[in-house]
C-alpha cells in the first residue's frame, strides 16, 4: 500500500477508538492507511474497510483531486463508525 508514504492531510481529523479504550487521531493519508493495516485480519477484510483503503489508495494517485481526499475522509469515519471505533 503506497498510502503508507503519503503524509498529505485528510480533510478533517478523525478520533479512533480501539478495544481498551486507547485513543488515536487520524490525521493523514499515511495514518489511515497504517491505522487500517494493523486491523485484526477478520475486521479488515470486511468490505467498509476495504472500500476505505481503496479510498486511500485513489487518493495517493491522484494527490491534487480534493475529492479523493475527502472521499477518503468520508470512508475512514464510515469504517469506523460501523465498527463502533468512531471517536468523539
């Protein structure tokens, strides 16, 4: 995943909240995509999150398309939502 390197801004910080509590802002195309590699391999196969590292991945190939940044935004708060990890 090359959105691993791309340190561009998402439209919007995005609070995660994983099991335990523990807290973490999503800031970044490259925060995204590694928040979404380190998922547990059965919640990451599920299609919203691979819908939102799709997302990603659009948006670090065309890095000038506003509308892939925050379509990826939009996606990474959807994925997160359905899991209940969405933050405050």
């Amino acid at each position: 995943m090359t959105a691993l390197f791309n340190h561009r801004s998402l439209t919007h910080p995005v609070a995660a909240v994983r099991s335990g509590g523990l807290a973490t802002d999503i800031r970044t195309v490259s925060d995204a995509a590694l928040f979404i590699m380190r998922l547990p391999k059965e919640l990451g196969s599920r299609l919203h999150w691979e819908l939102a590292g799709a997302a990603l991945e659009a948006a670090d190939r065309h890095p000038y398309d506003e509308d892939l940044v925050r379509m990826s935004t939009l996606a990474i708060e959807n994925a997160l939502a359905r899991e209940n990890m969405l933050g405050a």
